[in-house]
C-alpha cells in the first residue's frame, strides 16, 4: 500500500512539474508587437470596463423599445379579516373572521405621448453606437501605448547592445596597455587612465541594463502581467529607407483620420443622439393618451346562498292581546336554509371587467418641460461643439505627427553621417593611440565623441519609427513592425 501511494504521489508531482514547465515555456515564448497589443487588449480592465458601459447602453435601447409594447400584470391574493368590517363581494358587515381571495388581470398600453418613446429609441440607438466608438478609442489608446513601450524596449536594448561594445573595445585596450606597461613600452599612467574609461563605460553599461529592465516593466504593466520574469520581445530588424518621408501628404492624412478614428464617429453620434433628446423634451408638451384594461374576479367566505325557501307551519300565539282579552296570533315560517356559495361558482359569478382611455394634457408643471427642453438644447450645443474639438484635435495630432516624422528624418540623415564621420575619426585616433601618437585623454575623447553620436542616431531611429507608426495608425493601417 505504502508503495502504491508512492507511485501516485511521483505520478502527481511529475504531471505537476510538466504543467509548471508547459507554462514557463509559455511565458517565455518571446512576444512580437502584434501579440504585445492582442494581450493587452484582452487584459485592460478599462477596455473590459468600456465594454460592460456599452452593454449597458444596449440595455437601454432594448428597454426603449419594450416600452412600445403593452403591460400585463397578473395579481393574487389571500387574506383573513378579523373585526368589524365590510365584505366588497357581499357589501355587509361582518365581525367573524373572513376568506377574501382575489385574482386580476390588468394591462396598459401608452397609444400617443408626443412620439417620446420612438425619439427615446433612436436617442439610446445613437447613443449605443457612440458607446461603440468610444470602445475602439480605448482600444486604439491602449495600442499606441503598447507600441511606445515596445519600441523603448527595442530603443534600450540596443543602446545595452551600443555601450557593450563600446566597453568591449576599451577593455581591449585596457589589455593591450596592461601587456605594454609590463613590457615598460607605456608608462602605468596610460594603463590608469583607461581603466579609468572602462570603469565609467561599465556604469554607463550598468545605467543601460537598468533603462532596459525599467522599458521592460512599462510595458509588463500595460500588459497586465504580474512581472518580467520571463518575459521578452521578438526584436525584429528595423531599417529606414532614406528616399521619401511619406506618399500622403498632412490633408490627405488628415481627411482619412477624420473618416477612420471612432473618436471622430462617436462625437458624432453623440450630437445625434443629443438632437433626438431634443425632440423627447419637447414631446413633454404633447398630451398623452393611454388605453387600460383589467379583468378579475374573487371569492368570500361570507358569500351565502338560499337553498329553499321558509315554509308556513300555521300560527302561535306572539305574546299580545287585543282590547278585549283577546290573544293574538302570527303566522309562522320555517327558516331559509342557506349554503356558502362554492370557490368555482363565485370566481365565475364575481367576475368584473374594465377598459377604459385615458387623456393627459399637461397645464402648467411648475416650468419642468420648458427646463428640460432648455437643457437638452445646451447639451446639443455642446456636443456640437465636441465635434468640431475633435476635428481639431485630430488636425493638430496629424500635423504635428507629421512635422515630427519629418524632423526625425532629417535628423536621423544627419545623426547617420555624424557617426560615420565619427567612426572615421576614432579609427584613425585609435591608429595614432596604438603607436603613442595621442595621449589617452584624446582618445578616450574621441571614442566619447562616437558613443555620443551613436546614442543620438539610436533616438532619431526610435523617434522617426514611432512617429511614423503614429502616422499609418492615422491612416487606418495596422500597428506592426
């Protein structure tokens, strides 16, 4: 038995590890952008949260449109009366306890109220739909920002990838000095001096690695992921072309962000939504007219009826005389005999039915429509005005994406040629430092100049790239790299 439980016990622990290792492989399959902004979107809670807003506001117009359909109520009740009081079936008072049952059907239908209800439907369907668009705002949000923590995640790995280098080289002639300073070819200074660099390239190395563990938790963040343990990118190979910034030109760019970005849409249903508010505060004028209906019936405990009649059975004498002496006498009956009426014959027998219109017309209430009307007329205006604020902003985000793309460029063509000159440069100090031709502070300024000018072709590359995503993002094209 002991053996047995061994077995199962290894048996567990070993499906165990398999499902902990499956999941670590998992984890630290590296993710491309693509997959970076998949996740991101199933995972934000204020997308999630959008979305419920959304079904919330499609509640809402699914309501709007029952509210055209009639009611029906059925009601029931069960009750004992103690005490004085009146039966509604046999309208007598009673002062032993009562069964009262009743049962009822009623139904209403509203058949004119100023068209409110038609207008609240195409208000909450307008609204519904800019609900929508205001789910794909977010959603557009949470990837541009994904695809900015991705490409600063690119950005400061290659900068890691630039300054190790950079300390490879020095620590290279670190150990070339080192060989001649024990060959007393150069003096020990030098040998100091460039450990010296080394050791300042190192900490320039270690402030990278720690840029890139900082870009690595940005974008964990926005992925909703507990750490980084694990986690890396696919690092793709980017390269720009040097020819044309790009084919569009800022209104062309512009025309097709005003067409493409829900923001734009959903200000826009929104002042159609806004106009049919309009039109249901001044259905409050209208008079409204209704139709009801009930049906019901009941039952009573006290509910009696004859079953035969009092018989005669001659006369007796009642007490009283006449003048004379005389007894008197009355005739005398036999009582009625009475039954409680049954439940089956009462439900059938109390049945009452009821239909009737109803007409409201509104006087005077205290200036809450004209009020209402007043406010849905600013709301209007308002959203009117949110419209052309967004057509605006989008113009602005267009034109300065641009104006910054095309910087970039230039800027990344100048910073291409300062390295290449740069690297000229340091090849031949570092030919002079080899045969003692420059001292070590020229050439560790030298390769200081070259590290500069790498650094800064490194930004203008990340910052043209993002713009020009930023660019075809406007332009309806997909985020990828």
């Amino acid at each position: 038995m002991k053996l047995v439980g061994y077995k199962i016990t290894f048996i567990i622990f070993f499906f165990y590890a398999a499902a902990v290792n499956g999941q670590d492989d998992v984890k630290t399959a590296p993710m491309s952008l693509e997959e970076c902004i998949d996740y991101a979107l199933k995972n934000n809670i204020q997308v999630k949260q959008s979305v419920l807003n959304t079904e919330l506001s499609h509640i809402n117009l699914v309501q709007s449109e029952a509210n055209l359909l009639p009611s029906l109520n059925a009601n029931a009740s069960h009750s004992y009366n103690y005490g004085r009081t009146i039966d509604r079936f046999t309208n007598q008072f009673a002062t032993q306890q009562v069964l009262s049952q009743n049962l009822s059907l009623s139904s209403d239908v509203t058949l004119f109220s100023g068209f409110q209800n038609l207008n609240t439907i195409q208000q909450n369907k307008y609204s519904y739909m800019a609900g929508k668009y205001d789910v794909e705002k977010m959603r557009n949000d949470v990837a541009l920002n994904v695809a900015s923590a991705y490409l600063q995640v690119l950005y400061a790995s290659e900068s890691v990838e630039i300054t190790r280098n950079q300390m490879g080289i020095t620590q290279a002639q670190v150990n070339r000095t080192k060989l001649l300073v024990e060959a007393g070819s150069a003096a020990k200074g030098v040998l100091l001096d460039m450990q010296a660099q080394l050791a300042s390239e190192e900490l320039t190395y270690t402030s990278a690695q720690n840029q890139l563990d900082i870009a690595y938790l940005g974008l964990a963040q926005l992925l909703n992921l507990p750490g980084t343990e694990g986690f890396s990118i696919v690092k793709p190979d980017l390269q720009i072309a040097g020819e044309t910034l790009l084919a569009a030109s800022v209104s062309q760019i512009y025309n097709s962000a005003v067409s493409n970005l829900p923001e734009m849409k959903s200000a826009e249903y929104k002042v159609k939504s806004s106009e049919k508010a309009v039109d249901v505060a001044w259905g409050g004028l209208s008079p409204r007219l209704s139709f009801s209906a009930a049906y019901g019936t009941g039952y009573s405990g006290l509910s009696q009826r004859v079953v035969s009649l009092p018989a005669y059975q001659g006369y007796s004498p009642n007490g009283s005389f006449t003048s004379g002496g005389d007894t008197v006498y009355s005739p005398v009956f036999s009582s009625a005999v009475t039954e409680k009426i049954p439940f089956a014959d009462q439900y059938k027998d109390n049945v009452n039915k009821s239909f009737g219109f109803f007409l409201t017309v509104p006087v005077f209430n205290r200036l809450q429509t004209k009020n209402a009307i007043d406010r849905a007329h600013i709301q209007k205006l308002n959203a009117e005005l949110t419209v052309e604020s967004t057509r605006l902003q989008i113009q602005k985000n267009v034109q300065q994406a641009y104006a910054d793309a095309s910087a970039g460029l230039k800027k990344y063509a100048a910073s291409l040629k300062a390295v290449e000159a740069t690297k000229e440069s340091f090849k031949y100090t570092e030919q002079k430092f080899n045969v003692g031709a420059v001292n070590t502070n020229d050439y560790n300024e030298s390769k200081n100049r070259l590290v500069k000018a790498e650094s800064d072709l490194l930004q203008a590359k990340y910052e043209y790239i993002f713009k020009t995503k930023v660019l075809d993002f406007y332009q309806g094209k997909p985020l990828k790299l």
